[in-house]
C-alpha cells in the first residue's frame, strides 16, 4: 500500500470508529410521556410483597424514578380516612405483587363491597 492509501484508510476509518463508539455508549430513548398516561385518571390497588393482606389505594397514580429504583408516586384513598388518606405515598414498584385498577371511586366502592360481602 502506498502512503496515500494508508492516509486516506486513516482519515476515514478514526470518524468512523468515532460515530461507532459514541452510539454504544447512548442510552435509547425515554418516553416519560407514555408511562404518565398508562394511570392517568385511574385509582389503582396496590398490595406488596411484604403485607399481602393489606392493599394501599392511590389516585393520581405516576410513575418515578428515584435514582434507579422506579416507584407508583400517588394521593392515598381511604374510605375508613386513615393514615394515607390524602397523603402522597410512594411504593417501589420492585415491592408491588398486584395492581388492581379501578375506573373512579364508584368503581373502587362497588369492588369494595362485593370483596366485604364475599361475592
């Protein structure tokens, strides 16, 4: 090869190179848009891993990232008014076992009664 070849070889493959790296290291594109909208206007049941018997209901339900850990950031909905009533709550998304979800508070109301009732 000539000296004009390997220059040319050099000049094209170092951007080349360049542009290959620099996509590897980028991170693929987030849509936070999309996960807002998969709750808005829902009211969901949350029961965790480590209270299975208990479920916490949140409105307004979004999902956020602290560091890398994910959590369902919400207003808490009680009909017996206790502790999260209104509250912002956040639970690790790591720590839900099962989401109920619920159109309104009718909705929420109704699947309460039946579950007391037993149906």
């Amino acid at each position: 090869m000539t000296r004009r070849h390997i220059t040319l070889l050099v000049i094209i493959a170092i951007p080349v190179t360049l542009v290959y790296c620099f996509s590897l290291r980028a991170e693929p594109p987030r849509n936070p848009r999309q996960a807002e909208d998969l709750f808005s206007g829902k009211i969901l049941g949350l029961v965790q891993r480590m209270n299975p018997n208990s479920a916490i209901t949140l409105e307004e339900v979004r999902l956020t990232r602290l560091g890398e850990q994910p959590f369902l950031v919400g207003k808490g909905v009680d009909e017996a008014k206790g502790w999260t009533n209104g509250r912002t709550v956040w639970v690790p998304l790591a720590e839900v076992s099962q989401i109920a979800e619920f159109t309104d508070r009718s909705d929420l109301i109704k699947a309460s009664e039946s579950q007391r009732s037993g149906k």
